[in-house]
C-alpha cells in the first residue's frame, strides 16, 4: 500500500488545484516485466520534487511516461492541466526535459544543437540566438560552443541538454539525473540556476540517487520502488525523525547482509 502523507503530496482520486505534474494510474509492461504498476503522484507547482528509487524501480519510465516519451500501458499524465497524450503540444510548451539515455543530435555543434531545440518550438530566431548564447556561457560551455557535441565529454554533453530543456522558459522542467558526471562546479551552477528557476515560480522534477542532494535541493520527495510509489510529500514528512536515506532504506527493505562473504577482497 501507498504510503501518503498530508499535505501536497496528493491523493490519487483527483488533481488538486495548484498541480503542476498530475500522474493518475501510469503503467507499463515490458514483456512479462512489470516496470511501473500504477503510480499515483501530484508535484505541486512551485515545488523542487525529488523522485528516488533503487535501481529497476521505474522512475526512468515513469518520468518517460510523464513527458511523453513513452506511450502507457494505462493511465494518463498532465501539465498544469494539460493532457500529455491527448493534448501533447499543449503539454510540451509547457514541459522542458532532460531524459537519461536519450541520444542528441550531436553532430551539431553546442550552439547548433540549442538553437535547434529552440527553433522547433516555434521561437524567434533572434530570441533563440540570445537565449542559447547566454544558456551556454551559463553552464560553462561558451569556449565548446562551436564544438560538434559528439566531441563533448559526458558532463558536458549532460549540460548542453539542460541548455536546451531551458531554451523555450518551460514552467515545469521533468529531469533524469541532471547532476550525472557533471563536475562539482558546474553542479553548483546548475543548482543556482535551478533554485532561481523555482523562486520565480517554475516547478522542477528530479530524480536522483543521490540521497544528500535530493535532501538539500528538494521541497518534496517521492519515494519509488518495485514500479509503485511507497512515499509521497513535503521532504520534512517523508523522512521523519531521520534522514531521507534513512527513511528510504527502511521503506525500500534494507541493505544485503554481507558479513562473512567475499573473504578473498579482505
């Protein structure tokens, strides 16, 4: 059974006023594999919303199915009020996304391939030209910026798929491990501009592995396992007394026993 807390976390039978990211009954199969069994999650507006998990829980498919990159067995997913699958362009201007393992276009050039995420929205080329020079100098990427992407390390590929998440100005921003192989530096900079971005009323939505991070940036936190949601609310909430790797490992079943094995590392 889902665990819900009071307050903003939400409850399943409808959206509530206020929500930024409604997921209602989103499910998957892959094969016999069930990846995601029905989740139920409400992300208020304004809100940072952590979403983490074990490895296998299902949020890469859950935020996939959220943003439509992945079409549901069942359910439905909506942005500020619009349906992602029956009203998709209307759900993603609203949306911008940074998926995990999706692949660029990446012989374009930095510049190029930012410039491009904003021209297919439909912007003005003059804003786009501004936007994406002042996006890239941002995350430390203006000396790449005429570098073919397929020539960028890992982080700064990483990054040069946030700049173009951000281009259009989304007012809820869906974010697969945006702090992977990323630098401490450059992380730093892409959480002030997070926080900024949430200060003046955007929503974002991050999943982690990283208890400590979610801990410092997020307002909420979803815990998911097994495909379902185990835990859903304000951070303060969700972790108790303790901390939020505390709360997560009991919720998802402890560490594995393994005193007495692998003799041969000692």
């Amino acid at each position: 059974m889902n665990e819900r807390v009071d307050g903003p976390g939400g409850s399943p039978a409808g959206s509530p006023a206020g929500t930024a990211l409604a997921l209602r009954g989103l499910a998957k199969r892959f094969g016999p594999k069930v990846a995601v069994a029905g989740i139920d999650l409400d992300v208020p507006a304004g809100s940072f919303y952590g979403v983490v998990g074990p490895n296998g829980a299902g949020k890469t498919t859950t935020l996939s199915m959220a943003t439509g990159l992945l079409r549901p067995d069942a359910g439905r997913a909506s942005v500020l009020g619009a349906d992602v699958w029956a009203d998709p362009i209307g759900a993603k201007r609203r949306l911008g996304v940074l998926p995990d393992g999706v692949r660029l276009f990446d012989r374009l050039s930095g510049l190029e391939l930012v410039r491009y995420s904003g021209l297919l929205r439909g912007m003005p080329r003059d804003v786009v030209e501004q936007r994406s020079r002042e996006l890239l100098d941002a995350l430390g990427l203006a000396g790449a910026q005429d570098t073919l992407v397929v020539d960028y390390s890992a982080g700064m590929t990483k990054k040069a798929a946030l700049a173009c998440a951000l281009v259009h100005a989304p007012r809820v921003l869906v974010l697969d491990e945006p702090f992977e192989a990323v630098d401490p530096v450059s992380g730093a900079t892409i959480r002030s501009i997070l926080d900024g971005y949430v200060r003046g009323g955007g929503t974002v939505v991050l999943s982690s592995h990283v208890m400590d991070l979610v801990e410092r940036l997020c307002s909420h936190v979803a815990v998911i396992a097994g495909g379902r949601v185990l835990a859903a609310g304000e951070l303060a909430a969700v972790r108790g007394a303790g901390s939020l790797e505390e709360r997560f490992v009991d919720l998802v079943g402890g560490t594995r026993d393994v005193s007495g094995t692998l003799d041969w590392l000692r």
